[in-house]
C-alpha cells in the first residue's frame, strides 16, 4: 500500500483511531491532514509521530458547516489537492430514553447527529467538488457496529452511525461515473481513550469477551483496513460495509 504523492484528510486524528489512520498512511508516503476541533495538543503530538514530510495540522468544528468548508479550502490551500477523506471524528453520549429529560434528549440528539452524520455529509460536499477536478478519489468513513445492533443507551450514536453507512452506499453510487470510491468501517469496541473507562471498569471482561478472540481491536487493525480501502486495487468494493469487530457481532 503506497500512497507516495498523496493527501490525505483525517478527521478527529488527535488521538485514538484517526492518530493511528494518520500514522500508517504517513508511514506509506502519503502526506496528512490532521484534523481536530479541541485537542490542539494531543493533535501536535499526532504530527511529530508522522513519518516523512509536509503533514499539517487544521482545526475545525465540523457542527459549523462554514467552519467545514473554510477547513477543506484550507487544506487545499496548503496541500494542493486532498486525494483521500477519512471521516473518523465522532463522539458517543449516553441519554437513556428512561432517564432523560426532554430537553437532555433533543440536545444529545442534535449534537451527535450534527457531529456525526452532518459533519461527514458537509466534508464530502466539500472535498467532492474538488475530487471532481482532481479526476477521482477516495472516502471512508468510519461507523460502528452499533449500526447494527443497536445502542440502548445512546440511540442517537446507533443512528447517527447508521445513517453514515446509507450516505456512504448513497455516495458510493452517485460518485462512482467520477471514479471518486466511498466506503465504510465499522469498528466494535477499540482500546482508545474513549473506552478505557468502560474497558477498566466492571465490565471490562465482558466487553473483551464479546469477541472470540477475548480482546478489542487496536487502533492501528482499524487504520490497516482504512488503508486498505483507500489503496489501488479496492475500487470495485465501493459501497462496502467493512466490519471489523473480532466476530463479536456477526451479521449476514
């Protein structure tokens, strides 16, 4: 996988997932994007990881779609060109239909759904039209298995990321005559900060045990399969579904 004279566009790559996606395609040529809304630090510490040459880093607040569009013209500005989009950046928030207050519902709603669905949907406008003139390109986005199973306890997350699988399938099919390919990944549980409390507490062993294998994914097995998607030779899985979660929910 040999991204030599890419640009690629990572999304919440302060920490986590998009730290790891960031790392590995700037260990196979590819020269980064590193995106953030606030973690400036942990996103300068994202950049001094990366091999090679010419990465930068960006912040924006995808919920702003102004923000969104001033973050792609910026990323052209500097880059000149973004061969490659990785929407990672999500947030998950527990509201519990039983326990929350109207108020709390709606505005864990309009949250979650404005950071993960319609941030996702505005970069890809964004970035497309410049694909467009590029003659292609690549889009993952990175979903959850919680499209599938259902999340209890933050069904606004479990929509928002089913909802990024139907627009992905949708853009995989209105993008393809312009040889730009979409795709998504759908992670179960992995060891990053935002499950480290789950994963340390009681149950911890459950989760693990979810999967065969007895463990979570780590980062960098998510980011291979990131590149592997955006690498020559995948193109007739556009619209794909790709899920990676150690068969701890298995789907047909």
């Amino acid at each position: 996988m040999d991204f030599s004279g890419k640009t690629v566009v990572v999304t919440g790559a302060s920490r986590g997932i998009g730290r790891a996606i960031a790392q590995q395609f700037a260990a196979n040529g590819a020269r980064v994007v590193v995106h953030y809304h606030k973690g400036e630090v942990n996103a300068t510490e994202t950049l001094d990881l990366l091999r090679g040459d010419g990465h930068i880093v960006l912040q924006a607040d995808i919920k702003d779609p102004e923000a969104t569009r001033d973050f792609v013209n910026a990323a052209i500005a500097k880059m000149g060109r973004i061969d490659i989009l990785v929407n990672n950046a999500g947030i998950f928030r527990t509201h519990i239909v039983s326990e929350a207050s109207y108020e709390q519902w709606r505005n864990l709603w309009r949250e979650t759904l404005a950071v993960n669905l319609d941030g996702p949907a505005n970069l890809t406008f964004c970035v497309v039209e410049h694909m467009m003139k590029q003659g292609g390109g690549r889009i993952i986005n990175v979903s959850s298995r919680g499209a599938f199973r259902g999340e209890p306890q933050a069904p606004a997350y479990g929509a928002s990321k089913a909802g990024l699988n139907a627009f992905s399938q949708s853009m995989a099919k209105a993008l393809a005559p312009h040889n730009i390919f979409v795709y998504a990944v759908a992670p179960g549980f992995v060891d990053t900060d935002m499950a480290a409390e789950s994963l340390a507490g009681p149950r911890g062993d459950e989760i693990r045990n979810q999967s065969p294998l007895g463990r979570v994914a780590r980062p960098e097995e998510v980011a291979h399969t990131v590149l592997f998607l955006a690498s020559d030779g995948s193109e007739f899985l556009t619209g794909g579904i790709i899920d990676v979660n150690g068969a701890s929910y298995l789907r047909s």
